[in-house]
C-alpha cells in the first residue's frame, strides 16, 4: 500500500479599509481570503501565491471603487496660478503697498569687509 503524502490546508487573508472621498464619515472595507490543500513539500511557495492572490483582488475593489467615487474637480489650480491669486489678495497687496512706500534713503544695507589671511599667519 503506497504512503499517502501528508497535506496541509493554507489559508490567506488580506483587507483594506478606505474611506470615501464624498462622505468623510464613510469608511469601506475590502476583504478577500482564499484556502488552499497542499502537499507539505509545497506550503512556502503556495502561502507566497495566495498572499499575493488575496492582496491583488482587493486592490482591485479598492481601485474600481475609487474610480466609481472620486468628486469631479472642476480645473485643478497650478502653482503658478496660486501664486497669482495670492497676489491679488488683500493682505498681500497693502504689505506690498508699504513695503513700496519705504524710501530709498532709509535702506541702509552694509557690506561687510574681507580680508584674506595668508595660510602661514593661522
């Protein structure tokens, strides 16, 4: 009578939590497990397999949900354009409006001297 070889059951499981983008105080769940019956020879590559199984479909609900719930943004500011309209701003303008008020006389900047050392003298 041959020897039955010895087997062993793998489970894997993976999940992910999201929270929607439309409603703060919404979170989704993603989950996904998988079983397997393995011969004991195999059990490291098989738990490799089935993790990375598990962990690819619920990256795959988690995407397609995503897509299906992203708010639509009407243009997306650049920096430049932020630049721009922080300029504009109020605030902005009276401290540059000040700043230009300041004359030139009064804008004593100083340079300072440098004398360079023979090597020897240190």
């Amino acid at each position: 009578m041959p020897k039955k070889e010895k087997t062993i059951e793998i489970c894997r499981s993976f999940s992910q939590k999201v929270s929607n983008p439309k409603n703060r105080y919404e979170n989704m769940d993603f989950f996904a497990s998988v079983k397997a019956e393995v011969k004991e020879a195999d059990k490291e590559k098989v738990s490799e397999a089935l993790d990375i199984f598990v962990q690819d479909e619920v990256t795959k609900s988690v995407c397609a949900y995503q897509l299906e719930n992203i708010p639509e943004t009407p243009t997306k500011l650049t920096a430049t354009d932020f630049a721009q309209a922080r300029t504009e701003a109020p605030a902005e303008q009276a401290k540059q409006e000040e700043a230009n008020e300041i004359p030139p006389e009064e804008d004593k900047t100083t340079e300072e001297e440098t004398t360079t050392v023979p090597l020897e003298e240190i």
